[in-house]
C-alpha cells in the first residue's frame, strides 16, 4: 500500500511539472521573460514559505538552527539548479513541450542518477554508492543499461526534432504557426538544462539535514507512523531561492534590453488574467516537488523516486505535446520517430528504477 501511494504521488507530482507550462500560452501581450518571472516569484518565493508553514510547524527554526556550510550549498545547488529551470523554459519554447520536456528530462535523468556517484569515487563518504560499485553489482549495472538507452532515446528524439525543422521550412503556413520553433538553439538550451537541473536532487541531499530534522521532530511527535510526508518542504525553500536569484538576474537583463518593463502595467493588456495564469502557472510548478516529496517519503528510495518522477513528466508532457497539437504537419516517420525516441527514454527510466529497487 506504501508503494502504492508512492506512486501516485509521484504522478501527481510528474501531472503537475508536466502541465505548468500550459497556462503560460494564455498569457496575451506579455514577453517570456516578463511571465516567468512572475510566475516564478509564485514558484520559488511565495508559495515554497507558504507550503511549509502549513505542513511544518515551527520550519523557520529548523533553517535558523541549521549550520551555514549546509544552507551555503543547498543555495548553490539552487543556483546552478536556477539556470536549468530557466533554460528549460527557453528549451520548451524553442521545441515545443513534447520534444523540449523529452529531452531535458532525459538528460536530468542521466546526470542526476550517475554524477554522485562519479563524485563519491574522488571523495568516498560514508552509505554512499560509487560509480565503481555500480560497475560490480547487478543493481549498478542495470542502472547503467538504463542510462545508456536514456542516451539512445534523446539521440533518437534529436533526429525527430531536424525532421520536424526540415519539414516545417518546407510548409510556410505550418511555419508560421511554429514560429518560435527553432531545434539548433533549442537543442543546445535543453542540454545545458538537462544537465543543470539535476542540481535540484543535488540541493535535496545537500539539505536533507533540514528534512531530517523535520522528520525526526514529527516522528517524536507521532511515534510508529513511519516518515513525515512533508519533511522536504523546508529544504525546498533553500534551493528554491537560489533557482529565484538566477532567474530574477537573466529576466531582469531581458526586460531592460528588450525594454518590457512595462507588460507589468500595460493596461492594453489582459492584465489581470495574465497575472493569474502566471500565478497558476507558478503554483502549479511547485506542486511538483511538493507531491515529490510525499512519494519519496513512501517508497524510501530517493534515487528511484527521482527517475519515476521523470518518467511521469516525460508522459505528461508529451501527451500535452499531442493535445497542442505540437506535431501537426509533420510527416508519419518524423511523428513515428519521437514516440519511438519517447518510448526508448522512458524505457531507460524504468531500468534505472528496477536497478534502484533491487539495491
């Protein structure tokens, strides 16, 4: 039954990251820089706070409490984390949420599963798996089959994406509906993404001492009702405001180079409707983490709850991607090409979670 619930929470959370974006294509008027920003104010500032003190009494304690080498790295791994969620916006734009999430996701996937334990074979510590370990044991092995066909599948999806470029040149009223479309760039800005937001797992166990410290003050609290459900949403505000600092920064450097201050206050513009899809928007993103944190706290397997939080993005935005019709005009094959790249990719995710579960 704890599996059970796990896994729906991680749907939860995986329907939520998967959809979050969509509001964001009602906003009339508005540049992108100027609707991430807000929308992210509501993501990363006011609603991370606002969840904790819900479900954590007394989690301004556990921070100030905290000792700073372990606030000053859970920050950094928001930083770096912060350029992988903004790039993972530009990502979805200039491929389209099916192919940008695929590709993105894919490569967090990768990097968030094999670069600890690469860093823990120069610097072993203590309950930690190295990347020679998993070279030795079955589990380790699986993992490393799984995120070897995470490879296969994003190479597969990238050859969908210049098939979908090549065609779409060809077609200028199908162009035009796809004006934003744009693989090299696109390709590029999902790599760095990919790679940068695995900093978010990272920035998890940098500040699980905070988690830790939750959980252990609600188990003394509620004796033999296994781990607190919430205990993540107190490190989720460290990392959260160092994911805002960076795209506070590069949204800052648009509006004044694109000079669109003032969508904030441009009447000719739906204002308050902006406002508030940029407001669900950002709920709905953070909503993500939220759910993340109840099912990792049933399975009891981070690594695992990672990777299946992915495979259920990865579902969720590609299903989007169906619904906004993202591949209209495109030729059977090219259509054909990024399921079979979807389907390898999400293949990938399950062996790396079978290799976990067996551990």
């Amino acid at each position: 039954m704890q599996i059970i619930l796990g896994v729906i929470f991680h749907f939860i959370g995986g329907f939520a990251s998967g959809s979050f974006y969509i509001p964001y294509k009602k906003i009339k008027g508005w540049a992108w820089e100027s609707y991430w920003i807000v929308g992210g104010i509501f993501s990363w500032f006011i609603v991370p706070p606002l969840a904790a003190w819900l479900t954590i009494p007394g989690f301004a304690d556990i921070i100030s409490h905290t000792d700073t080498a372990t606030l000053g790295w859970t920050y950094v791994m928001g930083l770096l984390w912060g350029i992988g969620g903004l790039t993972y916006g530009l990502g979805v734009r200039y491929l389209g949420v099916s192919l940008g999430s695929t590709i993105i996701l894919g490569l967090c996937s990768v990097f968030g599963s094999i670069i600890p334990s690469v860093y823990y074979d120069f610097f072993p510590k203590a309950g930690k798996d190295t990347f020679t370990l998993m070279l030795h044991t079955q589990w380790g092995q699986m993992v490393l089959l799984g995120i070897l066909l995470c490879v296969v599948g994003i190479i597969i999806c990238g050859k969908a994406g210049m098939m979908k470029e090549k065609e779409l040149s060809a077609d200028k009223t199908i162009a035009q509906e796809n004006k934003d479309y744009r693989f090299g760039l696109g390709i590029m800005v999902a790599i760095v993404s990919g790679i940068l937001s695995a900093c978010f797992n990272f920035g998890i166990e940098a500040g699980k001492t905070m988690a830790d410290t939750a959980n252990h003050v609600w188990q003394a609290a509620h004796p033999g009702q296994g781990n607190f459900l919430y205990s993540n949403n107190v490190t989720y505000i460290i990392i959260l405001w160092g994911g805002l600092t960076t795209n506070f920064i590069w949204c800052m450097v648009l509006n004044a180079r694109n000079k669109t201050f003032d969508n904030y206050t441009d009447k000719k513009t739906p204002l308050l409707k902006n406002y508030l899809f940029a407001a669900l928007a950002g709920t709905t993103w953070f909503l993500q983490f939220f759910f993340y944190g109840m099912g990792e706290s049933k399975l009891g397997n981070g690594a695992s709850s990672w990777i299946l939080h992915m495979a259920f993005i990865i579902l969720i935005a590609n299903t989007w991607g169906l619904v906004l019709k993202e591949w209209k005009g495109v030729s059977k094959k090219a259509f054909a090409t990024v399921l079979a790249g979807i389907a390898v990719i999400v293949l990938s995710v399950l062996f790396v979670g079978y290799g976990n579960s067996i551990k």
